[in-house]
DNA sequence: CGAATCGTTGACGTAAGTCAATTGCGGTGG
DNA sequence: CCACCGCAATTGACTTACGTCAACGATTCG
C-alpha cells in the first residue's frame, strides 16, 4: 500500500487540541469517526467537479489533495491545498453546485461526514464542534492570506510565504521531521498555485537554494533557516491562529 | 446626512431572498434586526483593527467597508468590500484575536449582532438562517474568486472582473441603476485591491475606457457593455450562487 | 483663492513570461 | 542489463507586462 494512504491514528485530535481542550469523550467521538468506512482515490483523480452537487463534507485522512478553479481558456490557479486531518467545507450542505473542482495530488484517503454528524457533534459533542469551526475559520484566514500572497508579494516571497506555511500546518499534525516534509507536487502545480510560470518556479527555487534557505528535492522539502526564510517571506503565523504552543513552534522550527 | 448614511430598508431582505424563500415572518424578524441601534464610522476609519478581540459581528446597514491587511513593511492588500446588507464573518465569535482590519471607505452605518441573536434565528427562524450560511458561503466563494483573479488574470481582465463582480452584488441589493453604480474608492485604493501599482490602474482604466467598455468619473462607474465586459474578463457569475433570477441578470445587465 | 488630494502621462527600469533546447530520472520492456 | 520512453526540471536568449519616478493637470474643500 503506498504510504500516502495511510491513516494517523490520533492526527486529527493532535490538531484540534491547538484549538479547544477536548475531553476524552471528544477524543473518542473523533477517533469513531476516523475509523469509519473511507474511500480512496489515485493522482490526479478529480475527487470533486465544478458544477457537481455538494454531497457532504470530506475529511482528508491520508495524502494530499487541492482545490482548484479553472478560467474558459485552460488557465488554472490552485485555491487551497488539502492536507490530513482538513474538513473539505463545512457548511457544503448549504450550496447547490460547486464551483470549483478539488484534486487528489497523491493517492488520497477520506470519509464523508452528513448533516447528521454535524447535529449530533454540535448538540452532543459542543466543544469538538467548536474546534471544528475554529478549523474552519482557519481555512479561511489562509485563503485571505494567499490573497495577500498573489497581491503584494514577489516571487520568492510568494514561494517562501508557501513553504512557511506548509512547514507549520505539516508540523501541527506531525508529519513534519525537522526541518523537512513531503512536498508530493510538481512545479507546474506549483506555479499555478502561486500565480507564476513553472520556469520562474524553478528559478526561484534555484534562488532559494543558493541562498541555503531550502531545498527541493525529489518531492522532499528541507529548509535550512526556517527564521531566515520567514524573514525572506514577511511569514507572520497570526492568521493560522494556533495557540500559544503552536505560535512558539512557528518562532523556533 | 451624507447619503451613504441612509438605510435603504428591504435591502436585505432582497438579498436573502435570492438564497432562500423567506416568510413573512422571516422578514418580519430581519426588520427588526434592520431598525436597531447602529453605529457610524466616518471615511478612513478604522472599524476594527488587527489584533484586536473580535467583539462580534457587524451587519452592514450603508456605505463601503473594506477589510484589509498589512505586510510588515506596509504594503497592503485589500481582502474584500463589505457592502449594505453584508454580514462580517458570521463566526467571528470563535477566535480569539483579529488577524485583519477592516476600515470604512465612506461614512459607514452598521448595527452589532451577538451570539443570542444567532441562537434565536437559528431555532426559530431557520429558513432565513440558512440564508446567512448561504450569504456567507458566497462570501467565501468571492474570496476564492479573488484569488483566481490575483494568481491569473492580467491588469484589464482583473480591474474588468472586479467592476462585473461589484455590478451583480450592487444590482442584488438594488444599488445599481441601469448599467452604472457609485464606486466610492480611489485609485489607489483599487490598486491595492487588484495588486496593481496605482499608476498601471489609471492606464488600465484608460483602457477600458477607449475600449468603450466602462468609464470611471467622480466616482461614478458606467458599464456600456457588460457582455463585453465580462468576456474582456473571463467573468463566470457561478460563485456568486445566485438563484435562476439573479444568474440571468448577470447574463444581461 | 490656495492647498491638498487624486488622477494622468511620459520615460525608463525590472521582474516575470515565453520559447525552445537540454538534462536528469524512473519506469518499461526487450 | 541496457535502450528506450516520457515526464519533470533546468537553463539561456529574448520579450513583455507592469512598476517606478517625476512632472503635470484636475478636482475638491476650506
């Protein structure tokens, strides 16, 4: 089995813990729910289509995967990425078609959570359910900054502010060692994530490198000065909104 | 009074109407919401600031807000426009601190909503609750959109995609006459909206100007050809979710 | 009427895009 | 085992969209 499909026994409580202190009834309510019944889907698999019918919220358990939107004429810009442990829009009941399309980037694992969860979370389970819309208030503070990110930065800043960032959602739910992570996605993907060329993706990274800030190699990401390179970005961690724990681990690295 | 005081009072009711069938029972209710005591902010002013406590959330009543953030050196990018009948951050109860501010564009008239109030709606009015998720969930989706635009639209498809967007909202609260509405921000302003610098803004505009698309003056936009306008823009009115009526009048304008 | 603010224009600089050739690498099959 | 393929990444030469700087109009407001 590749290990991309593996599921973390207690990653999504590890998270949600940076959030709200949850009970042991919590954590027991969540781990039923992580042991449910999950589906999986290869690369490149479209896991949602634009102008589909929601059909319930996601949670990622295993491997990455990403939201994206593309223009009339091919262009692509990748809108959020998906990591273990993410709820795939919370409140998706609401809406009547999607528009946008999400994407598994390695071979994905996930559950489907109904309204009926989410009732009987909020009634019985009031503490998890509020860590979970603290989570998603989160997802929407990143999409806000990657505003910013297109908006105002440069190149290496776009490029460094990203890796800043995965570093610090990778590490709240372990599976960042040091310095270094996984990164399971091509350049291209890269660049229509940050709004630039997949040339000027390589140069930038090449910059990076020689500047002996990170490296990218073969899908693994080191970085070198995690200080430096959130200096490099403007990377301030307020919008992900850990608790104090959480923004020292961002500081230190 | 300056006219962007004056609260136009079915407003939001003719919003959320687009997203759920409401009673009048509903609409009852949101009169009363509507009548309450509200503030007022003058232009410039900051209605809440980064790193603040949340302290609720704010219904738009009259005049433009804008949430913004900085960077660290003080570049900043406009993250959305909040408009009369617009909800800032229906979750705002969970967090602990502001990680953006959000600052009044023209004399600004808003009135507080607390948790009650979102308890009582959603046990007794749950129809025109499920309007504010939806309402919120197209806020998010213009988020997105926004993102979209930043990562891979030029200069004219950006500025062209802003205007189509800020024409259907403004149409669906009825602020928009004909092809032409009030657009009460300078350029500079613009700029840090679209990620231009404010002199590339003054050539685009005057670009779309010779293309006899739109024209800008004293603040006052006119939309000569709106097809053409979101065709120069790959504009797509699908995530702003509006139902079969509202979808249609994007189309004609 | 004058000061401040906002918008416009021109000349010039630069970051990032494009095109195209080349290299490295992992998988496949003979 | 090596030859081949296909994809991803890199590099160089050149183009372009947008930024910067600075001067100059226009509009608003006291």
């Amino acid at each position: 089995m590749s290990k991309w499909l593996e599921r973390q026994p207690d990653l999504l409580a590890r998270k949600l813990e940076h959030f709200a202190r949850l009970s042991p009834e919590d954590i027991e309510a969540l781990d039923r729910i992580w042991r449910r019944k999950s589906v999986t889907a290869p690369p490149q698999d479209d896991i949602v289509r634009q102008g589909d019918p929601p059909g319930g919220v996601r949670l990622m358990q295993a491997g990455w995967a990403c939201r994206y939107r593309m223009l009339a004429d091919g262009r692509r810009q990748i809108l959020s990425f998906f990591l273990p442990g993410d709820l795939c829009d919370l409140n998706n009941f609401v809406l009547r078609r999607m528009d946008h399309s999400v994407m598994a980037l390695t071979p994905v694992r996930y559950t489907m959570l109904g309204a009926e969860d989410f009732d009987s979370l909020t009634t019985r389970r009031p503490r998890l359910m509020h860590a979970l819309w603290w989570d998603n208030l989160v997802a929407m503070a990143i999409q806000r900054e990657w505003t910013v990110n297109l908006g105002q930065r440069s190149a290496v800043e776009r490029l460094a502010h990203l890796l800043c960032e995965l570093y610090v959602r990778l590490h709240v739910i372990g599976l960042a060692n040091g310095g270094a992570f996984d990164l399971p996605i091509t350049q291209v993907e890269l660049a229509d994530t940050v709004g630039l060329s997949p040339v000027h993706v390589s140069r930038t990274l090449k910059d990076l490198r020689e500047r002996n800030l990170v490296q990218l190699h073969r899908g693994k990401l080191e970085i070198f000065d995690f200080q430096a390179l959130s200096s490099v970005a403007l990377f301030r961690p307020d919008y992900l909104h850990l608790a104090a724990e959480g923004a020292h681990l961002a500081a230190n690295a």
